[in-house]
C-alpha cells in the first residue's frame, strides 16, 4: 500500500512569517494603533484616574464602576493593555523604520545618472536646446553653476555625449526617518516613565501593594521600592516643622511606599492673596537633607517652579492640614440637649458617649480645616454660599453659548472666615458628613447666618441650614428659643402674653379663642402635637399638613396667613421670655430683630429635618499646615524631549523641504552640443514652475 501526497501544498513558514511583519510593520496598522491610543487618552482625561472605587460607584453606578475596574479604566496610562498597545507601536514603527531605512539611504546616495536619454521626454518639465561648445565643456560649466546654486551633482560620460545628474532637497526623505523615529522615541520615553517600572518590580520583583495603617518606618520591604529605583512618581506629605523622606506611590488597591536618597524638612509654607481674597501664590521653604553627604541644601518650592536634587524633581503639588488643633462646641439642634466641648486634631476621632450627641454612641471625626473660605456672594439669596474653588463645566458652558445675550453675573467674592469639615459615625459604622461656617454670613437676609452645612454622601453637594446669629453675633439667641419651644410651660406663657397683647381685654371671648388657635400653632410647629397620618415632625410643614386635613381647599391661602401671623407672634414672645429667663434685655422692636425673627422661624422650621441632634461649633483652633510635593525621577522626559525636536524637524522637513533631481543630456551637434533637460519633484507645485523656468534660463539660456 502506498501513501501519496499529491495535491497537498504546506504554505512555507517564512512565508507567513514575511505575511505577518508586513502587517504588523504597515502603515494601516500603526494608525489603528495611534487611534486606539488616542480614544484611551480620551477616556484618562475625561474619567478621573485614580479614584477609590466607592467614588465611581457613587457617580456611575455598581455595574459600571466595576467594569471601569475591571479593563483598568481607572488607571488608563498604566494598564497593562495600553502598555502593551504603546509596545506594539513600537515595534511597528520600528519594524517600519527597518524596511524603508535602506532604501532611503540607497535613494541619497544614488543621483539615477543612469537614466536613458529618451526618458527624459516623458517628464512634464523637459526643454531642449543647441548650445555652443563642446558636450564637456558645457557640462561642467553646468556642474559647477548647479553647485554654487546648492546642488549635488554627479558627471557622466557616456558615448556620444556627457550626463549631468543633479540632486537637491534629500533632507525631505531623512525627514520621513526622523519623523518615525520620534515616534518610537516619544513611546519609549512614555513608558519608561510611565508606570512600567514599578510593575515590573511588583511582577518579577516581589513588590506589593500597602492597605494597611500604622507608622511608615514600620511597613515591610515588600512594600518598599529602593532609592534606586530609576522612575517613579508619587507624593509626600511633610507638616511644617517635620521631615519625610518616603513618597507613596498610589495603586489601584493600596500604596507602594519608595524610598527617596534625602529627605525633606518643611520650614514653612507660605500662601499669598489676591485683594478678592483668591489664592495668588502657594511656596515652601524647605530643606534637603541629603542622605549620603549629611548636607543641608534650602530651597523654596513653588508652583511651575520645582527643585531638583540627584536627578530627582520636587514640584508644589498641593497643600493640606498638618495635624491642627480644634475645639468645637456641641449646640443642642433638638432642644433637648446640653452644650460642651470637644477637643481634637484634624484627621483624629472623638468617641461621644450616649446621651451627649445621641441616643446611642458615635464617633466624632474631624476631616478638615480651611481658615480662608472665598465664596461668591454676588447671588447669596439665590442658593446659599457657594464654592467659588469648584468648577462647574456645564454652568460655565451655559454661560457663554448659547443666546447672544450676556448670562454671566457678576462676582462678590469674599473672604467668610474659617470653617470646620467633620463626620458623625454610628455604630453601625455609616457616616454623615458636616461642613460648618466659624462666623456668621451675611447673605443680605436681614440677619446674619452662620451656615451649618450636611450631606449624606460625598456624591452630593452640602446642604446649609442657616441659622441667625442674635445681637452679640453668637448662637446662643437661636439656642435659648429653640430650647424654650421644647419648655411646654414656656409655650403657655408664651400663648397667653401673645392673646393679652393681640386682643382688647374687654372682650374675654376673642383672647380664649386666639389662645387656643396660638396654642395649637405653636404646638404643632414645636413637634409636641402631631398631625393624624401625618410624617412632620414640626415646623412649617406640620402646620401646612394640618391646614390640608382641616380646611377646606378655598380658604387654605387665608387660614395660613392667620396661622402664621399667629406663630410669628408666638415666637417672638417666646424669645422675650426666653430672654428674661436668662437675666437679658428685652428685644427692641426694630428691623433687626424683625429679620433675626424671620429667620429664626425658618432655621427652627428646618431644625427638624437636620440630620443629627447636635451640631458643632468652630470655637478656637491652631493651624498647622503642610505641603504635598509631588517627587518624580522621569530620566525618559529626556528621551521625549529628543522625540519631539525630532518630530518637528521631520515634519518640517516633509512639507516644507521638496526633493528635486535634474538631468541634462548634451550631446555632439556639429561645432556645438545638443542640451535635452528634465526636472522632477515630489510634489507638483508652482514653485517646481517658476524653480525650472530659472534653471532653464540658467543653464540653456532663452532657447527652447
């Protein structure tokens, strides 16, 4: 039995292999690649990178936030993806470079002298001419006009006659190399300064990610990259008075800490103003404390302006609270409570015991202190205070396109003073967090308000109660009548010095009856009475349900005007008597205390829906500051800078430089020679028209 291959033809190896390299090494290939890249460096900028996974839950979504994680979209430049994309391109680049580099450089040295003397017929720019003399004398005097006109040119003698062969413009070609050669250098720049290194380190190198706490001089090896690590990114946080010399790097679950060969002192830092009370100027006097001389170098640190030592680069990334000191002042927001006083350092914890912020234990968080708060106050009345540092890229949209007519409003920024950021935590482990003003503002309301801010998740924004400050610009006003509405005694009191003074005493019948309608109000408004199916818990909206359950629709509009003209009154006798309880004046009946009163009926109306029992208060603080300095060691920014000067001499070489080559036949014709002249470029342009009239004129003269 025989076996027969006939018919079956295997396909060669090297044939595929040639198959594959001119694809990978093909100019449709590497512009997919650049596509892809920029589609993800579309994504980096507009998707914040770096962010805890809790934040892109919070703005997209579960499903989303974990795909984000999942492709690395979170940590666009450094996935493994987009590395691996950046490397394709420059082997594609490279291998591109490699198959057109010995032509070129064949195409340079070659001056195509050999070209047959017909040829030169089929060029669109071709003269012919009789010239005097002999073919060689005509052809180096040719030669040597070529050459003071910046020619390359080459003389052939052939038989019957001589070959003039001329070359200009070559550097558009090297222009094609260098600009391919930028190319592979701009990526291998960006990857050895990206964070291709570090992730080496953690894949061969045995380098993990930190999630835990504790004292950085603590954290294990494994952690910890060498001082000799040769590129790195990452940031140190220094509080004045004090010296680091361990950055973190940041990774998408935890930290790597690296090592740097000094360390930094923050002396201290210095923060400048504009007369709007804008920041103009962030700098840090430091000092370097070199590692291996003990020398001791000063420098100051400013934005755009970094300090480098040892091939390392310190910029002025931020700044942040180094460990101040506050003392804060709990305040009653239920009535019910006592004041006291906390003391603590920002980014520190207070365990509140029951009964003194709730009815079960929480934990008083202190996250942050700002001294110097700019906020718009242009349009105060319109939402609250606002934070002028936030960009709001819509808003700004809206405000410049659109209708022609102009939507930007004025600013009035101004300096409110300092403000507290803190967070009560329950038991259970979930936070509010709260944003209160040291002073109060005044939002053109009639009253000074101090604006104690709320929000359940970092997602939104802070919603401000705002409360008037009494005639000593204090709290205590507001807090002596929202614990006297809590006094049912006091409430009575109140009633009935209200019904003596609204009605004549010599009708009895009218002061019962306005006794028990402002009894009723003011218990509703003051929670101690509930409406039937009702969920208000008082205030404003208590009453307002009471008047959609007991009158009818028509005359709702007149009964809550009576109700709360009735109220007003309630209240502001309440105040006198809360007042005389405490050995104060009376409150004069003026303007002030009219606007203190009208937005002393609103804060308590919205007291209710305040999310904890107690707020507190900016009392005294002492500030210590600190700087974060971003520490980088990128040696590849110089391989970058190299691309992009060779990126720009190459396109500039490609578009504004033409290669031109020249030839010019002269042959014997009787006592002088017979010129036939060709010119070619590679691009057609009327500059080639007008360059080949010259060179007509030049070398043949005005016969054609």
């Amino acid at each position: 039995m025989t076996t027969t291959t006939a018919g079956i033809r295997p396909e060669p190896a090297p044939q595929r292999l040639r198959a594959l390299l001119e694809l990978v090494s093909s100019m449709r290939f590497a512009i997919s690649l650049l596509t892809v890249i920029c589609i993800a460096s579309v994504i980096g900028t507009v998707l914040k990178q770096g962010e805890p996974l809790t934040n892109y839950i919070n703005q997209f979504g579960p499903f989303w936030a974990g795909l984000f994680m999942a492709i690395k979209l979170n940590a666009v430049y450094s996935a493994w993806w987009f590395l691996l994309i950046l490397a394709f391109l420059v082997v594609s680049t490279s291998l591109c470079i490699a198959r057109n580099t010995p032509k070129i450089l064949a195409d340079l040295k070659s001056y195509k002298e050999n070209i047959r003397e017909n040829s030169l017929l089929a060029f669109h720019h071709r003269a012919e001419a009789q010239l005097a003399g002999t073919p060689e004398d005509q052809a180096r005097r040719m030669g040597q006009a070529l050459v003071k006109a910046g020619w390359k040119v080459r003389l052939q003698q052939r038989a019957g006659g001589w070959m003039v062969a001329a070359k200009a413009g070559g550097v558009n070609k090297m222009g094609y190399l260098a600009a391919h050669s930028s190319i592979v250098l701009i990526c291998l720049g960006g990857l050895l300064d990206g964070d291709l290194m570090v992730r080496a380190q953690m894949w061969w190198g045995g380098k993990v990610p930190y999630n835990g706490g504790g004292m950085i001089s603590q954290v294990p090896a494994q952690h910890r990259l060498s001082s000799a690590n040769p590129t790195f990114r990452g940031n140190v946080l220094v509080a004045e008075g004090t010296a680091s010399s361990t950055a973190l790097l940041n990774q998408s679950d935890g930290v790597l800490l690296q090592d740097l060969p000094f360390s930094i002192e923050l002396k201290k830092f210095i923060v400048e103003y504009y007369s709007t009370g804008m920041p103009k100027l962030f700098a840090s006097d430091i000092v370097i404390h070199d590692a291996e001389t003990g020398e001791k170098i000063p420098a100051r640190v400013e934005v755009n302006h970094p300090v480098r030592h040892r091939g390392i680069e310190i910029y002025q990334s931020s700044f942040d609270d180094g460990g101040s000191s506050v003392t804060l002042k709990a305040v009653p927001m239920d009535g019910a409570g006592k004041t006291f006083e906390v003391k603590g350092t920002i980014g520190g914890t207070t365990e509140l015991a029951k009964g003194e912020a709730a009815a079960e234990k929480m934990t008083l968080e202190y996250t942050g202190l700002r001294v110097i708060n700019v906020e718009n106050l242009a349009d105060a009345s319109g939402g609250g205070a606002t934070d002028v540092r936030k960009v709001d890229l819509r808003a700004s949209l809206d405000a410049r396109l659109g209708a022609a007519n102009k939507t930007i409003k004025d600013k009035n920024l101004r300096n409110v003073g300092p403000s507290i950021t803190y967070k009560l935590r329950d038991a259970a482990g979930q936070a509010r967090e709260f944003h209160n003003y040291m002073l109060p503002v005044d939002l053109g309301e009639g009253s000074p308000v101090f604006l104690l801010g709320a929000r359940e998740t970092p997602a939104e924004g802070f919603r401000y109660l705002r409360v008037p400050a009494d005639e000593n610009g204090a709290l205590e006003g507001f807090l002596r009548l929202r614990a006297a509405m809590s006094d049912a005694s006091l409430r009575e009191q109140a009633v009935k010095a209200y019904a003596r003074e609204a009605t004549d005493p010599s009708r009895p019948e009218l002061a019962q009856q306005l006794t028990l309608s402002a009894s009723r109000a003011l218990a509703l408004f003051a929670g101690a009475e509930a409406v039937p199916g009702s969920k208000a818990q008082g205030g404003l909206l208590a009453l307002s349900e009471f008047i959609e359950a007991n009158v009818p629709e028509a005359e709702r509009p007149r009964a809550g005007e009576v109700l709360v003209r009735i109220l007003n009154g309630t209240l502001f006798e309440l105040a006198q008597l809360s007042r005389e309880r405490a050995g104060l004046q009376p409150l004069p009946r003026d303007e002030r205390t009219q606007g203190f009163m009208t937005q002393a009926v609103l804060a308590l109306s919205d007291a209710f829906a305040y999310p904890a029992p107690m707020a507190f208060e900016l009392k005294d603080f002492t500030q210590v500051q600190a700087s974060v300095f971003q520490v980088t060691r990128s040696p590849g920014h110089y391989i970058v800078y190299l691309g992009c000067a060779l990126l720009i001499l190459g396109v500039f070489a490609m578009l504004y430089v033409r290669e031109r080559r020249l030839w010019v036949w002269l042959g014997a014709a009787g006592d002088g020679a017979h010129a036939r002249m060709a010119l070619s470029s590679n691009r057609k342009l009327m500059d080639v028209d007008r360059e080949f009239q010259k060179l007509r004129d030049r070398l043949l003269g005005n016969q054609t």
